[in-house]
C-alpha cells in the first residue's frame, strides 16, 4: 500500500511553475547541466534523477509492492484523492463507494479499476492463501472466512462469515496487485531491485525517474537513503527519519515451554520482575538500539496503545546470578532468532546468561517460526489500529490460542467492529489476556530510523517502516 500525501502535488506545481521572467537563468542552467556529470545529473532538484536505497534483503518485496501497486484505500489527510461513500475516513484513487449489508457480512465496493482485479486483489490481501501476514492473519485470529466476487461492471462484493465492520481499515493494508501482476502503481520493476516511472498509474505521477533497492551497506558502497535495524549503519551526515510508532522486542513461548517454565516467570510476587530486572534492557537499548529504545512491560507501544493500566509490577531483586560451569548435557532451550539483528543477539546472549544461572543452555536457532521453545519476534505493528494489530500478532502465531483467556478475549466481536473506540476497548483486553498467559514477555521498546541524503526532500517512512519515496525529488543544490 502506498500512503500520499500533500506533498506530493506541492511539489509537481513547485517544479512545473516557472516564472517567465526567469527564462534566461533556466536556459542557463540546462546548459550548465549539459556539462554536468551524471551524480550531478541524479541530483537535479527537478523531476526525474534516480536514488539508491540500502536496507534488509527481506524488507525489499514489501518495498516493491509498496510503489509498484497502488493501495485500494488511505486514511484521509496522507493524500489528495477522491473521498470514498460509506468510509468517511478514507480516501482512494481506486474505490468509489463502500457500504455494509447484513449486519456488516457483506460488503459492496464500486470501483473505477476493472471489478475482476479489484476482486483478485481484495481475495488476495484478505484470504492470506498461507501467508501469515497483515491483514489476512488478523482475520484468522478472529476466525473470518472471506470471498470477493464480480457482481458487476464496476462492483465488487465482499462476503464474510461474521460481521466485519473494519473492513476499510483493512482495506486500507491491501494493494491493487492483478492476478497477472501488472503494475497500478507509480512504478514498474525493470529487473531484481530496480523500478522505473511508469506512465498510467492509478495515483500522481512521482518526481524521481529511477529507484534501485539493495541489500546492508558494506566496505565503501553509499546510498541515499539506508534503512538499518537500531540505526547502527546509518549513513553518515544524513538526515534521521523516525517512525511513528516503535518496535517492541517480545518473547513468545511455546505453550510447553510456559509449563516448563525456565525463566522463572509463574511466581506471582518475583517472577516477571525480577526477570526483568535482571534481564537489563535498558543498557542492552543503549548499547545496541542507538539508544532509541528501553524497557516495556506492554505489547502495544506507544503510538498505538494509549496510556493504560497494565498488571502490577513491582521491582524484585531476584537471586544473584551464579554462573558455575553447565555440564554439556545440561537441558537446552531452542531459542528462534531473527537473523541480521544485532539487537536481538544480543538480547539472546543476555537470556543465555539468565539460563545458565538455572544451570540451563540456550541453544540459539534462525529463520524460521518456532515449533519448540521461545522465540525472540521484533514485532512492529503494522497499523495504528490496536484491535486489527494484536489479531495480526496471535493470527501469525497459532500457539497462543491454545490459552483459555487469550481465546476469551479473541471472542469479543468488537474486536472488527465499526466504531473504533470499541475496538481500542477490545484490544486492551487482548493484550492482557496475552501478557497474564505469560506466552508473550514484551521486552524492549526500540525506534525504527532510516537515514536519507540532506539534499532529498519528500521521503516519508510509513507506519509499518516502509520508506515511501513516491513523494521524493532531489533539491538542496548540491
């Protein structure tokens, strides 16, 4: 999905408004550029030129659905297009009119793109077809089974199983992408990593010609705009963009090993905090979160939970840590790490400590979900909506329904329902059934930042960390 914003069209008029009195020093300066060489070429403060965006080889899929296909929806206020009937707080380029039939089970959608792709693309996004991602894993959670079908030349009908009154929050989540995959979007992709402006987009016309996406910075390789985990690799002497909202660093166990319990967290006067306290996320943010980070005892963070009660935690010292030597055949606890992050290694190394204090080994695995064990997931809720955030969160991990009070609170229908303030009052009591089932221990709160060249203007960094640069043009005279 590809948020706009104002700014967008403020700088199309910006560039295309030329006094005429000035025609001289325009003629000049074309040919000056004539002479230029190409970095000075990319770097014209007109449109077109090019950037080079460095970040994690995972993050580069979601980056090019995000500027290849347009979104169906957006909120209002992050672009100029048309208002949708029936979604007052949206807007689209793509969908005309939204409106609610049998309480809410189904949903009718005119549209201005052809119906057969627009259906594709709502199944798509919705139905997941095994995928554990947003929005279709929140869906999941809350056990919705959902069809979209051609019911006309420019209609499309949803059909749910429940009631589903956020369906334009979720719509807002889901990319016009056809089921031959042809672009709708402002870009096309023209070979691995690299996208092109293209003609007939379903949204404005963007100011740069040419974006080229590759993976971590490394020896004396530069980049424009640099997306780094913790901030560790940012480029030097380039500005700092801050997401809206933090990742949070959580611990997930397996129903089996929350019995087991080998962090000690079942003692209801000692166990959660102490293991905080020992745990030390504070220092472990400093030292390799840039500092942009620090303890939580909640899974919502700021910018999508409110200030809110949480249960009652009281700083307990627990017994001190006795690092005596661990036969090798000692019991060993799977911990699932996501590779690449320096944080979360390092907060695995911390846990592996704490184990051995209970004469117990951690034994460190990557890439994958964890069947066994606990896991150590830096979650990033993909939308400040709390409810369809959580669902997203238990819908990508089945294990966590398995508890009686997390399935209690997944019942609540308000958790999709149309006002919001019901769904804020719903998610608040998912997360609490979450963290009295002590199958997720949040941990550390960290700042998502990416790093852009002073001299490019417009790039956005939408909420679930996705650099926008649809918006983005060179100017700053350098």
């Amino acid at each position: 999905m590809t948020p706009r914003h104002p700014l967008t069209r403020v700088s199309v008029a910006a560039v295309n408004v030329i006094n005429v009195g000035a025609v001289g020093a325009v003629v000049a300066v074309v040919v000056v550029g004539l002479f230029a060489g190409g970095a000075l070429a990319r770097r014209a403060p007109a449109p077109g030129g090019s950037i080079i965006v460095a970040m994690p080889v995972d993050l580069i899929p979601s980056v090019i659905e995000a500027h290849v296909f347009a979104p169906l929806l957006v909120p209002r206020g992050q672009g100029d297009e048309r208002a949708v009937a029936g979604a007052p707080e949206h807007s689209s380029s793509v969908v005309v009119s939204v409106s609610a039939e049998d309480n809410d089970r189904r949903w009718r959608l005119r549209v201005l793109a052809p119906p057969a792709d627009v259906s594709f693309a709502v199944a798509r996004c919705l139905e997941g077809r095994g995928e554990r991602r947003f929005p279709s894993a929140a869906l999941r959670a809350a056990g919705v089974v959902v069809t979209a079908t051609v019911a006309g030349p420019d209609e499309v009908l949803v059909r749910f199983n429940k009631p589903v009154g956020a369906l334009p929050e979720l719509l807002a989540w889901c990319p016009l992408r056809p089921a031959m995959g042809a672009p709708t979007g402002p870009y096309a992709s023209q070979g691995p990593g690299r996208l092109s402006w293209r003609s007939g987009s379903f949204e404005a016309p963007p100011l740069l010609g040419a974006i080229e996406l590759r993976g971590p910075l490394t020896g004396q390789e530069r980049a424009d705009v640099v997306v780094a985990p913790g901030g560790a690799d940012l480029a030097a002497g380039g500005a700092t963009l801050l997401s809206p909202w933090p990742d949070v660093m959580v611990l997930v166990q397996q129903p089996e090993t929350a019995v087991r319990d080998p962090f000690g967290l079942k003692d209801p006067d000692t166990g959660v905090p102490a293991f905080r306290q020992a745990l030390r996320a504070d220092l472990l943010a400093a030292a390799w979160a840039a500092g942009r980070g620090g303890p939580t005892e909640a899974l919502l963070p700021p910018g999508v939970g409110p200030a809110r009660p949480l249960p009652p935690s009281t700083s307990v010292a627990g017994p001190p840590l006795t690092l005596t030597p661990v036969p090798k055949d000692a019991p060993r606890l799977p911990v699932w790490v996501e590779a690449g992050d320096a944080l979360s290694d390092a907060v695995a190394e911390r846990l592996a400590v704490l184990l051995r204090g209970k004469r117990m080994l951690l034994e460190t695995r990557r890439n994958q979900s964890a069947d066994e064990g606990a896991e150590l997931v830096r979650w990033r809720p993909p939308s400040r909506d709390a409810a369809l955030s959580l669902l997203s969160f238990v819908g990508a991990r089945e294990a966590l329904v398995t508890d009686v009070g997390v399935q209690r609170a997944l019942e609540d229908p308000r958790l999709l329902g149309r006002e919001a303030t019901g769904r804020l009052a719903a998610a608040l009591a998912l997360e609490r059934a979450l963290l009295d089932s002590k199958l997720v221990v949040p941990l550390i709160v960290v700042e998502r930042a990416i790093s852009v060249d002073p001299d490019l203007r417009g790039v956005v960094l939408r909420g679930d960390g996705i650099p926008m640069l649809d918006g983005a043009w060179w100017g700053g005279g350098r």
